[in-house]
C-alpha cells in the first residue's frame, strides 16, 4: 500500500489530522503518570468523551469520563471493554511495564513483551472496529529507548524497539482504512518509572501536551519533551524514514471505496441536521427513526434496492455513520452487494465553509453495482443533499435515472 504523496514529503499522515476536540478518546494506564496527564488534557481540550483504562478501579469528577477496567495480558476483560465502546476517534495505548535488570534472566524480557507488545497488539486490535468507522487514530506511547537501547533497563527498549516496529507496520496496513498510527518517542519524564534517577525530566502534563499537538498537527514520529526533541530535526528526512516508506510501498493497494464530496456556506450543525433528515434527500420509503444513535432504518426504491441500516455513529457536528445490515439490488447478479458496507459522513469546519465528505465504505470499482450506485450517490449527496442544506429542500426521485437508485 503506497503512502500518500503528503506522507512521503512531510513524514505526516496522508489524510486529515484528527482533532482532539469532540472526539471519543480512549487512555490506557490512565490511573497515573502520563496517562492520567493525557486524560486531563484530552478534557481541557474537549474532547466529549474519555474512557479511562486501568487494572484497577478509578474514579473522575468529569461526567465525560468512563473507567474502563482491563488489564492488558486478559483477553476476555479487553473484549468486554471493548464492547462497551460505541464510538472512537483515538486510541492511546499508554499503558506498559517498566522495571531495571540486566537480561541474565529470559523472564524479564517476556514480562515486558506480554504487556508492552503483546498487550497493546491486543488492545488495538479490539478497538479496531470503531477506530475503522472513524477513520481514527492509533496513538503509541513508546519510548526513545526504541531508538538507542538504555541499558540499565534492556528488557523494557527491547520491547519499545518491537512495539515501534508493531507501530511502522500497522501504520502501512490500516493506511487504506483511513487509519492513522503514531508512534511517541518519550525522553525522561517525572512518573514512578524514573523518580529515582537524578536528571533532568519532563512533567507529565507537558508531554501530554506535546502529545495531542503532535496527533493534531499529523505526526507519524512525535518526540514530545526536550530529549527526546533532539531527535526530531531531520527524522521526516532520515534514512530510516525513508526505508519505511520504501517498505510500506510493498502492501498491496486496496480498492478505493466511492467518496465524494462537498463544501457548503452553512455551519456544521446545520449540515449535520440536514444530514439525519433521510427523507429530506434520500427519495423513495423509509421505515424508522434516522436521527437516533442505535436504530435501524429501512429504505425501499420500488422494486430495485431495498436496505437496512443501523446507526453507529452520530457526532454532532462531525460524523454520521451508518451499517448496512441487509440489502437487495434487483439490476445486479449479487443483490446482496450493499449487506456488511459502511456509509459514512464527515462534516469539517473550513475557512470556505463546512465540508461533507460522504464514503460508501466497501462500494469499490470492482463491484457490478459501482457505476450505477456512484452515479445514484453522485446525484443524491452532490445534488439532493446540498439543495436541502442550501435552500431547505431536496430533489425528487424522478431526476434520478440511475438504475441503483
């Protein structure tokens, strides 16, 4: 999978950089250190809701806080976290181990692999599915002990070093859902970790801070306190940069689903209104309730596509996400080419305006139905969508000729 030709000039991700604002952020470690400094700078910056992970019970005086309880080496307690996630925007895996040895015992560095690799593969992996839905970000807190081995502490950069390269990998993988990576190279920071070690350390609460203005600003490596800093000047342009993009270029490329998109002189919740208004720019009959997180709706044109979504995301202001349960397309040789798609509407406040950028996830144009369908959602979100945002009203289903309307 190619990166983008912003990726390879600026060592930033190629699509939009995820804003920490209205955004549902999930913090492993959350209890203390840099992620409890993450959760409370995820707040400051208003974030709508943060789900605070620890093994053990926390609570918050923020109403926009949920404890989620899971240790990152039980498979079980993660999922059942998972499950009680709807929606994601960022995932920080903060959470790890760190102890001193010398690598005279092989334990130590299976210890530190269980959490500090394994733990958070299993994390993403679990929290995947909403990440997917949002075209989200996937936040690693590593270490520059990654890069350059401190070895009063071996175990724990020998699993850095492989949590990174996890990171390099996953960044070219999900590349083509959307999905950003990034990788945080911590220096020395004032936590439990190094309060022994007499040198000059960075708060929490700035590192976080230096967190989430890389994630906003698009960084792929964020070196986020002074150390570590040191590493930044000439990183996008290094050697090894440059080898990882040469090696992300050997993922196959997947087919790209059908997006368009639109910039309006109205403000996102006018947008975002307009958009719930099914009716209002989607023509034939509609069964249920289009507004409300959660619920199914059925659509039917005639006798030529009838379908059924569930609501999986409604941001106000930002996203609408739809899941197609079940679908049926009479012109097609599968009728059930729509069963398991995502429909999905970003709404971004612009200097020009307010942006919708609509993608059927899984319409590709390898799909008999891709002309047709296109062509149907062209008019639909092009045309029907933007005349009801616009004059208050959207076109009839008799100007649409496509055979998947």
């Amino acid at each position: 999978m190619s990166m983008s030709p912003a990726t390879q000039a600026t060592g930033k991700t190629g699509t939009r950089p995820t804003t920490i604002a209205n955004s549902a952020v999930l913090v492993t470690g959350a209890n203390r250190g840099i992620g409890q400094a993450l959760v409370e700078e995820a707040l400051a910056r208003g974030a709508r809701r943060v789900y605070a992970s620890a093994r053990q019970p926390l609570a918050h005086p923020d109403s926009r806080v949920t404890p989620l309880l899971f240790d990152l080496t039980d498979a079980a307690q993660i999922q059942a976290a998972a499950a009680r996630v709807e929606s994601l925007d960022v995932l920080v895996n903060n959470a790890g181990l760190a102890f001193y040895d010398d690598l005279s015992d092989p334990a130590a560095i299976e210890r530190h692999l269980a959490v500090n690799l394994f733990g958070g593969y299993a994390v993403t992996r679990a929290f995947l599915p909403p990440l997917t839905r949002s075209r989200g970000a996937i936040v690693n807190v590593l270490s520059a002990g990654a890069l350059a081995a401190i070895p009063l502490i071996p175990a724990y950069s020998i699993s850095k070093a492989a949590a990174f390269s996890l990171s390099q990998s996953l960044r070219a993988l999900l590349a083509g859902q959307g999905v950003r990576v990034h990788a945080v190279m911590t220096g020395p920071t004032d936590t439990d970790m190094s309060r022994g070690l007499d040198i000059p350390k960075a708060s929490p609460q700035a590192v976080a801070r230096a967190i989430f203005d890389g994630v906003e600003r698009g960084d792929e490596e964020i070196f986020p306190d002074p150390l570590s800093a040191a590493l930044a000047p000439g990183w996008n342009d290094g050697a090894v940069k440059a080898m990882e993009r040469q090696n992300a270029g050997l993922v196959p490329a997947g087919p790209a689903s059908f997006t368009t998109a639109f910039t309006v002189d109205r403000t996102p919740a006018e947008v975002f209104a307009a958009i719930n208004d099914v009716r209002g720019w989607w023509s034939g009959e509609i069964e249920g309730r289009t507004d409300q997180l959660g619920a199914q709706f059925t659509y039917r044109y005639q006798d030529v596509h009838r379908s059924r979504q569930a609501i999986t995301e409604l941001v106000p202001g930002r996203r609408v996400a739809w899941h197609v349960l079940d679908g049926y397309l009479s012109f097609t040789a599968d009728p059930a080419g729509w069963t398991g798609t995502d429909i999905t509407f970003d709404i971004t406040a612009t200097e020009a305006g307010t942006e919708v950028r609509f993608t059927h996830v899984g319409l590709v144009p390898e799909d008999e139905c891709f002309d047709s369908c296109s062509s149907a959602w062209g008019f639909y979100i092009g045309t029907s969508l933007r005349n009801l945002i616009t004059e208050g009203a959207g076109q009839p289903h008799e100007r649409v000729t496509s055979g998947g309307s």
